[in-house]
C-alpha cells in the first residue's frame, strides 16, 4: 500500500498536470455549490415549466455539439489555458444571468446560450490539454487523479449548497459564493507555457462507417450524463427538501474519489474495454431500479451504487478516449468529435423527455406526469449506459 501511495505522489510530478488539477478542484466546487439545484431554482423559484426547463438544457448542453468546432478553433489560435480561462469568466456571467432571471429582465435562452459557450470552451481545452500532457503508459491512473479531484470538490459542494438555500431562503448567496470561489479557478492557468494544436475539423468525420461503434459509445455516455441532471428533480419531488438532497448527493460521492484511484491503479492490470463493461453493467442496473425508492436511505443508496459504478467504468472511459486523441494525432479534433457525439446522447435524451411529458400531462396530474416521465426516461438511461461498451 505505502508503494501505491509513492506511486500516486509520482503522477503529481508534472507541472502542467498539476495545474489542470488544481483548477479544476475550484472549478468543479464553485459550480457543484448550485448546479444540482439549478432545475429546482427554475421549477420551484421561477416557476418555469418543465418543457421550458427542457428547452433550457436543450440550450445549455444540446448545442455543445454545434459550439464545439467554434471552441476548437479558438483554443487553436488563443491557446488551450488561454481558452480555459476566457471560459471562467464566461461561467460566471452564466450564473450572474441566471441569478438575473428572477428580475424578469431577459429570457432564460440567454443564460443558457452563454453556459453552453463556457463549458464547451472549457471542456474542449481541458480534455485536449489533458489528452496531450498525459501519458499511454500512465493515463489510467493519471486520469484517475483529476476524477477523484473533480469528485471530491463536487462531493463537498452540494451540502454546503443546500445548508446555504435552506437558511437564507432563497439563491442570492449562494451564486455570489459560486462567482466569487470561480474566479479562484482561473489563478493555477497562469503558470504555465500555453499550446496552439493545428486544427481541421470536418463534421462528416463524425458519420464515417469506421467510427459508427465509436460515435454510438459517446452519445451513450452523453445520454447518461444529461439523466444525471434530472435525478435531483425526481428526489426532491420525494423527499421535499433542499438540505435531503444536498445530503444525499454529498453522501454518496464521500468515497467516490478514493474509488476512482482505485480504478486508475486497476488500469495497469486490466483492459479498459473489461472495466467499462463491468462499470457499466452494474451502472444500468442502478437507472432501472432507482426510481422505485422512496425513502431517504434508499435513494442515498441507489445513488452511492450509481455513482460508484459509473466512476469504476468513467477512468477508463476517459483513459480510452485520451489514448485515441493521441494516437489520432489530431487531438484537438478528436475532443471536438468526441463533445459532438456527447451533446447527441444528451440531445436524444432530451427529446425523449419531451415526448414522455406530452403523453403523461394529457393522462395524469402534473407532478404524476412528472415523476412518471423521469422514470421512463431512467429506464432508458439504464439501456443507454450499455451503448458504452460498443467500441
């Protein structure tokens, strides 16, 4: 066990690597204090609908796939730091207009149009970044590190969220909690030497027979990750409250960092195509099951079990996917493919959604309707995270 440990404090040697790390802890917990909440915040404090706050998301994450060229390109003149920090202060622009939509002054595309931005220059710096200063040999267990990092900020965040909405009443400190603790995120990118990767992205690339399997595997990965956003809405609707839901989403990702090494290290011994088939497996049982529970400890349950498969199959998922950019040698348009193909899983997701609702509003109550349109969309999702294992 000390050699496991001496091995990790190795994987920390790597400047660039380390800044990447350290960012993305501020990051991932400025924005993890809200982001869980933020479907309740347009439900419940601006009594949006459900289809607007499908419409929303559809904005927010369906369009990363038309964005995600746009981002490439500028990562590719500006740097790829450079254009992780232009997307920070985007981030918070996003938060601010979403704090501003209580004052019925602009529509709600607007917030969601300017997220998308932000994450997509994000998300595409970042993993292409990664991706380049992480190795073949290590990238297991280098790519463990900055999932347990991203988990445990994201595991501390949401009770702090939660305790914050409780007591004041309202979001108002909370997003000022999340733009002031943002702003942190950017200082480690400053310390560094920057990088311009060349970049000739063509959509048809995305459509090629050769890559259908691999198209298919994202989208599953993107499908799964659009139904995490919505999970909350269905355990708050069960439980009632802001601080059960912050409890349970602290609880259940406590041990997921410590896991996620765990998964790293098992990378030097195994395939990845074994652990993401195993991951996965136990990951779709998860969304068939969890929409039954209705007590506290069953839904901290069922979301810990979630959580901890899909964190054994997401570091090898990755790993994959930075061993494939490298060895494309066109990393940058291969973390651009990889976004498109995410924002179509989320995108199918969505779309579901949307037709689940129609149905059930013209058949049910609307908080039936509701529950009952997450729980078919679940159980999707439980089919859909198998997609994962196609390539």
């Amino acid at each position: 066990m000390h050699w496991e440990h001496l091995k990790l404090l190795h994987l920390l040697k790597n400047r660039e690597l380390d800044e990447i790390y350290i960012s993305i802890f501020f990051r991932t917990f400025a924005f993890a204090l809200v982001t869980i909440f933020i479907p309740l915040y347009l439900l419940n404090e601006l009594g949006y609908s459900f289809q607007e706050v499908l419409i929303f998301y559809l904005l927010f994450y369906g369009l990363m796939g038309v964005f995600a060229p746009f981002a490439g390109r500028v990562a590719s003149r500006f740097g790829l730091k450079h254009t992780m920090l232009a997307s920070i202060p985007l981030m918070i622009l996003h938060y601010f207009l979403l704090f501003s939509l209580k004052y019925g002054k602009i529509h709600y595309a607007i917030p969601a149009l300017v997220g998308c931005l932000a994450i997509t220059l994000f998300w595409v710096s970042f993993h292409s970044d990664f991706a380049n200063f992480s190795s073949n040999k290590k990238g297991g267990q280098q790519t463990s590190v900055w999932i347990a990092i991203n988990s445990g900020a994201a595991t501390i965040a949401p009770i702090i969220g939660a305790v914050m909405i409780t007591r004041t009443g309202n979001f108002n400190f909370l997003f000022l909690l999340v733009i002031t603790i943002g702003m942190l995120s950017m200082i480690p990118l400053f310390f560094s030497k920057d990088i311009h990767p060349k970049t000739a992205f063509e959509y048809n690339k995305i459509f090629h027979k050769r890559r259908f399997k691999e198209t298919i595997s994202l989208a599953g990965a993107g499908f799964r990750g659009m139904s995490t956003v919505f999970w909350p809405i269905l355990i708050f609707l069960i439980l009632g409250t802001y601080l059960d839901l912050g409890k349970i989403a602290s609880l259940s990702g406590l041990f997921v960092s410590m896991f996620a090494i765990f998964s790293g290290q098992l990378t030097i011994k195994m395939r990845y195509k074994n652990i993401i088939a195993i991951g996965t497996i136990f990951n779709s049982v998860t969304w068939f099951i969890r929409s039954f529970f209705r007590t506290f400890f069953s839904l901290f349950a069922v979301t810990f079990a979630g959580l901890l498969s899909f964190t054994f199959a997401d570091v090898a998922f990755h790993a994959r996917a930075y061993t494939r950019a490298r060895k494309s040698h066109h990393v940058l348009d291969y973390i651009v493919y990889g976004e498109i193909c995410y924002s179509l899983g989320r995108i199918v997701l969505l779309l579901i959604l949307f037709g689940l609702y129609h149905f059930m509003s013209n058949n049910f109550v609307q908080e039936i309707a509701l529950k009952n349109t997450l729980t078919g969309a679940f159980i999707i999702t439980g089919l859909a995270v198998l997609a994962m294992n196609f390539s």
